[in-house]
C-alpha cells in the first residue's frame, strides 16, 4: 500500500482490506509491522488486519519536522484510522506501540473497541537504561546495527533465542530490515522513546476491554510493568508469557496469536 499522507508527515500501513472488524497493530522500537506478520496470517481471513511503521521505521521515512515523541505518534496513529475510514478498532501495540496505544485508549475512547497491550510500560524509561539507549544510538547512527548487535539482542529477546537456526533466521532477518532504514530517523525514533513521558496518570480514563501480556524474560520492560499497567487499567486482565523476551510476537507467536484470538472474540 503507498505511503499515506497524515499529520504533516508520510506512514507506511499495510492493510489486508475485507469487511472483518479491523486490527489495528503497532510495532515496538526498532522494528516494523513485520513484526506482527505470524498474527496477522492468522487473522486476515476473519479481520481486516493493518499495521502502522511509525515515522522514522520500517518503511515510513524519517519526519523532516521531527515529532518523534508518543504524543505525536499518536495523533499519527489517528490520522491513519481517518485516511483508512475505520471506525472503532482492535488495537493491538507492543512497547512503543503500546506507549501510542495508552494514549490512544486514554484520550480517544470512542475509537479503541478493544485494547491489547504487549511488552510494554506506562511509565518513563528507566534512568539507569537511559544512557546505555542513547550510546547505543549513537554507535548506531554512526556504523549501523551490526556493530552493536550483541548488546541489542538481549534487551529484545529472551536468553537462548536464536540458538536455534529458524529463530537465528528471524533475527537475521530483522537485521537486514535495521540495514534498510535510515539511520537518521531511527537515532530521533529511539530518542523519542527514551525521552517518553509517562501515561500512567491516564490509565484509569480507560474504557476498553484491555489485556495486558508480557513475556516472562523481558529485560526492558519488566513483569513489573505489565503489573503496573494491568492494576491502573479498570478490568484489565495481565497474561505472562513462558519463554519468551520483549519481542513476544516473534518469539511465541502461537501464544500471542492465542491470546489476541480469545481477547477479540471475547468482545467481538
């Protein structure tokens, strides 16, 4: 699908159309929809399933008027939903698609049917992780991903993934897609999120049948944080995922495909 033309900038959506209730999926830092490709398979035959690359990632190319911060993005977020004409949506968000999803639920409740939460924190991001984030930003800008490759890894994935040669793919092939994107968009994108405010005052405006999961290894947004979100959030259920890391739809697709399954069908 080409670019679509939103709040003073260019995002990438991929959209498998039909008449299903539309899923809206927005991926974390670093990555792309392409994340989402295991859920979006199995959903597309009953839901009009479609992914955003924020600004700066994937395919959406760098904001020349900057706007990197949640905020931001999700007015972006809403945009999208305006150009596609959807109405209330299944939104489904996964660290920093999680910040923007919050936000979304918070302050746009007429527009989120039901709301699933991956991986992801309401709060800022921790002071000690800050400067680690931001150097590694900049090696990045610099030289690329692959130098420093070895130090991103375990904040993404739990230990052990990619011992095996299909997992090992899967990494390469996030790498490869890293390669592709320019780096000066990606360096203001992981600003944005190092530099996040918290939403954590705003939970409780939250309407929408909510489902908070994260994997059980998750370095960078801990078990701790899915709890916070989960006891802000009023009838929120929490869901930890065995086995796996920050990035739970690659690691363990099948679950979090169970989990979107049930959670949708649940308030569908």
């Amino acid at each position: 699908m080409p670019l679509l033309d939103v709040n003073g900038t260019q995002v990438h959506v991929t959209d498998t159309g039909g008449d299903g209730p539309p899923v809206v999926l927005g991926h974390g830092l670093l990555f792309s929809g392409w994340m989402f490709a295991a859920q979006v398979e199995a959903l597309r035959d009953r839901y009009r399933c479609v992914t955003i690359d924020w600004r700066g990632q994937g395919q959406s190319p760098p904001a020349r008027s900057g706007g990197y911060d949640m905020d931001t993005l999700t007015d972006d977020l809403v945009g999208v939903l305006e150009a596609l004409d959807l109405g209330p949506v299944h939104y489904v968000g996964l660290s920093m698609g999680g910040f923007v999803g919050m936000r979304l639920a918070a302050r746009h409740p007429e527009r989120v049917r039901t709301l699933t939460l991956l991986d992801t924190s309401a709060g800022p991001e921790d002071p000690e992780k800050i400067a680690q984030y931001k150097l590694l930003a900049t090696v990045y800008r610099l030289v690329g991903m692959k130098p420093v490759a070895g130090k991103v890894e375990p904040i993404m994935f739990a230990p052990g993934y990619g011992d095996a040669p299909a997992e090992r793919a899967q990494i390469e092939e996030w790498m490869s897609q890293l390669g592709r994107v320019r780096r000066g968009g990606m360096k203001r994108a992981i600003r944005g999120v190092t530099d996040r405010e918290a939403i954590l005052p705003e939970l409780g405006r939250i309407t929408a049948p909510t489902v908070v999961a994260t994997g059980e290894h998750d370095a960078a947004t801990p078990v701790a944080k899915a709890e916070t979100i989960a006891d802000a959030i009023p009838g929120s259920r929490l869901v930890i995922i065995p086995g796996a890391g920050h990035s739970s739809t690659i690691e363990r697709p099948d679950v979090v495909t169970q989990i979107l399954e049930d959670h949708l069908a649940a308030h569908g």
